[in-house]
C-alpha cells in the first residue's frame, strides 16, 4: 500500500461578480464559456488567473479588460470564497469572490474565451448559472448591494 497524500489546495486566480446599477436596479453579467475552454457551454461569473506578481485587484483589472473590454467604476473584496474540486488539474480551488461595478452604460465586448453575456438580475441570474456555489454568491452579494456598498466589502484598488 503507497503513502497516503492529501488533495491539493489552490487559489490559482478570482472569482468576479461584475454588476452595473440601471433604471431597474442591479444587474449581473453572466457569461457562457466558448465551446473550445474549459467547461464549455457553462453560465457563470468571470474568472481569471493571477500571473507574476500581480495583485487581486489587478487581475480583476486585467481580466475584466480582456474578457469583456469593461473597466470597473470601483472594486470590492467580499467575504466570499468560491470553492470546488478541479478535475483538470486534480484540485481544490479556492477563489475570492470580488465585486467589480461597472457604469450602467458600459458595452461588452467579449473576447473568444466566452460566448454569450446576460445582464440579468438575481432571480433570472440565480437561475442562469450552472453552479450551486454561484447561486449562493448571487444571493449573497444581492442582499448586500441593498446597502451598497455592504458593510463587509473592503474597497480595492489596482
């Protein structure tokens, strides 16, 4: 019989809840993974890798920029962390959930990592994603935009 080892541990990038406030109150970007990435077809939030040094705020920047070409208004570190078992790399993945505010005018423009966007509130967002732990956060952070900011957020800055 081996040694017995443990499950890897990683928080390889982020989590980004992008929102934008219009006339009818808070929406949620949702997007759906191209047909040639990982998790194809999938509706989630954005995700995105730490490289180098950076900091969490900038790869919010970079990646929001990338992903979408929008730029965030403000930032927001939440109490959140999304976490799930990958089966590519054989690992658990922690991932800080952020808030990235963006102006209600703003336009996607996605990049071939993803096919399809939504701006969508909580119900038909809640219902649109393809994770559990997706749905709690879209909960969570909706109660929380009641106030916003919400009291436990941390502002951050790139």
């Amino acid at each position: 019989m081996g040694e017995e080892t443990k499950i890897k541990i990683e928080s390889p990038g982020v989590n980004v809840a992008v929102v934008k406030k219009d006339d009818d109150g808070w929406k949620f970007l949702i997007l759906k993974r191209a047909d040639d990435v990982s998790y194809a077809g999938c509706w989630g939030f954005m995700t995105g890798g730490k490289r180098g040094a950076e900091s969490v705020a900038q790869v919010v920047a970079r990646e929001l920029k990338e992903e979408t070409g929008l730029v965030a208004s403000a930032m927001w570190a939440t109490e959140y962390l999304v976490q799930f078992y990958e089966p590519e790399f054989d690992s658990i993945w922690i991932l800080p959930l952020i808030v990235a505010v963006v102006p209600s005018e703003s336009a996607v423009k996605l990049s071939p990592e993803n096919s399809e966007y939504r701006w969508l509130a909580r119900t038909k967002a809640k219902h649109l994603v393809s994770w559990k732990n997706l749905v709690e956060a879209i909960e969570h952070v909706s109660e929380e935009l009641e106030i916003y900011p919400a009291r436990n957020w941390v502002h951050i800055k790139p």
